[in-house]
C-alpha cells in the first residue's frame, strides 16, 4: 500500500499547487479496499500500482462530494476536508482529484479506460439514486439493491475486471467477484451503522436513518412489522431520536432478528464472490471484509 500512496503523491505534487498539496495531505487514508483487489489481481507491478492510484483519486473525489452532498463532518475518524476548508474547497478539490484521475486512466488501454469510466458514469447516478431515494421512506428492497449497486459495487466490479484486464486474467469472473463483494460491502456498511458505534465506525453511528437513508435493516424491519409499528417506524423517518425512539428501535431489531437476517444477505452476496474466483487471497479478501468492525 505504501507504493500507491507514493503513486498518489507523485500524482498530487504534479499538480504543482500548494493548495491542492496542502488540502490532500488532510485526508485521512481509508481501508484502500479496491487498491487491494487490484493488487492482488495484477500483481506488484508499475502499470498495477497505477490504476491503484488512479481508482484511489475517482474514489477519494466521490467521498470529498459525498461528504458535501451529506453534509458529514467526520471521515474516518477525522474531520472532513468540508469541515475543514468549506464545501466550495472541497468540491474543487474533488474535482481536481476526479480529473487528475481521469487523465491519467486515458494512459491506459481503451477496454480498462471505459471500463473504470462508465463505472463513474454509474456511480454519479447511484449517487443520485441515493439522494432520490432519501425523500421520503423507502420501503422498496429492488430499488435499495439497485442503488448500492450503483454507488459501490460498480468500482468495485470495475477494478476487479480492470485488473484481470491489465495480467489477461478473466474479465468477467472478476466483475462477477467485484460486484457481490461490493454489494456484500455496502450492506456490511449499512448494518455496522446500526450495531457499531461513533469510536469504532470514525463517524457517528445510527445516523443513516436520521439522514433519510432507509438502508436493508429498516426495509426488512418494516416488511416484518405490523400495521401500527410499521406507522411508528415511518413517522421516525429522517427525524433526531429520543433515547426511548432509539430503544424501541433496537427492541423492534432484535425482537424480529433483523440484523441477522441483514447479515445472511451479506453473506450470500459474499458467497457468490467466493465462488466467482478460485485465487486464494481474493477469497480472504471476502471473508475479512464480512467480519470487519468498521
Ligand atoms: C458514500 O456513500 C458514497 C459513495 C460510495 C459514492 C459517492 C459518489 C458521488 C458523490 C458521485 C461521483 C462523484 C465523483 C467526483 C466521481 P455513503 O454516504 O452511504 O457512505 P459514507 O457513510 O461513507 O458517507
Ligand atoms: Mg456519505
């Protein structure tokens, strides 16, 4: 990992803009996990280490506008480059980091080169489709599988098969693994909101549904519910729980075993991604990532 972040400063400090340098070096460096993927499909190499990079910029851009659009001021723990510089800041910084990227993938063969960009195309829609999404309560399980598709799993899914591409590995066996990783990921995410808490999780726990993201746990707890809970739950939709709000929500978790049916999902998502591949390092990938804590 330490060869991509070289790669990545190498890439800032050609911008050759005190501004740029300075703001980047605020970011605080996540779980690299589409780097790792990369990595492990295409081997310790220059042009490997480079799409790294090149996905790291795409990905940290989306998180510098997510933040914005999400209005969060903790990433990883630390405060955000919004937080921090404003969000005019951090757009442009974010577009400068999507851009450098973008130019630097145009350095690559045409079939990785549209490959990793129509995933972008893909996550800017996800993106909206989340933002759509958070209206109102959604209760509509397809359109939730259809977003976080979207929004995580196709760059996932892409740098997977970018790079099978880049070693002549199979392309699609390592989208099909990218993509049920990546949806395993998302939902992983969305549970660990739930039953984490703000030291762990480096951003404040509970706070998906606050925000008006009606992520699987809700959908499935609302499926389950009767008329009169299903009324509660909706009237609780994007508003700052009471404790005895937040209580009944948990009590209604655990009394219709919600968080284990959320994590089975999980887990036959990440099944698929295990049997997509036979390379043993991808395969722990998947495990470690089910497991995680944060
Ligand atoms: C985090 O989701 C957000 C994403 C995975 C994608 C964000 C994509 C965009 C803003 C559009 C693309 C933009 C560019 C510049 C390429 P989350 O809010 O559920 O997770 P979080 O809790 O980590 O914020
Ligand atoms: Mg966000």
């Amino acid at each position: 990992m330490n060869k991509i972040d070289d790669k990545l400063n190498e890439f800032i400090a050609q911008l050759d803009y005190s501004v740029v340098s300075d703001m980047f070096a605020k970011i605080s460096s996540g779980k690299k996990l589409r780097s790792k993927l990369i990595y492990k499909i295409a081997g310790d190499d220059e042009k490997s280490v480079r799409l790294c990079a090149v996905v790291e910029l795409i990905h940290l851009a989306s998180l510098l506008h997510d933040d914005v659009i999400d209005d969060a001021s903790l990433r990883r723990g630390k405060a955000s480059i919004n937080a921090l510089f404003g969000n005019k800041n951090a757009i442009m910084l974010g577009d400068t980091l999507y851009s450098k990227g973008f130019f630097e993938l145009s350095k690559f063969d045409e079939k990785i080169a549209s490959l990793i960009s129509d995933a972008v195309c893909k996550l800017s829609l996800g993106e909206l489709m989340d933002v759509e999404l958070s209206k109102a309560f959604n209760s509509d399980e397809n359109a939730y599988f259809r977003m976080i598709y979207y929004k995580t799993a196709v760059l996932i899914e892409a740098a997977s098969g970018a790079a099978a591409l880049l070693v002549g590995a199979d392309e699609n066996s390592h989208k099909e693994y990218g993509k049920n990783l990546g949806i395993a990921f998302q939902i992983i995410d969305d549970i660990l909101d739930i039953t984490s808490d703000e030291a762990t999780l480096g951003k404040p726990a509970m706070s998906d549904f606050k925000e008006g993201k009606s992520t699987l746990p809700y959908i499935l707890l609302f499926k389950a519910q009767n008329e009169s809970q299903k009324e509660r739950l909706k009237a609780l939709f994007a508003k700052d729980l009471s404790v005895d709000e937040l209580s009944w929500l948990k009590e209604q978790f655990n009394k219709y075993k919600i968080i284990e049916k959320s994590v089975q999902i999980a887990k036959d998502y990440a099944d698929k991604a295990l049997s997509a591949v036979s390379n043993a390092e991808l395969k722990e990938v998947v495990n470690a990532m089910i497991n995680r804590k944060f």
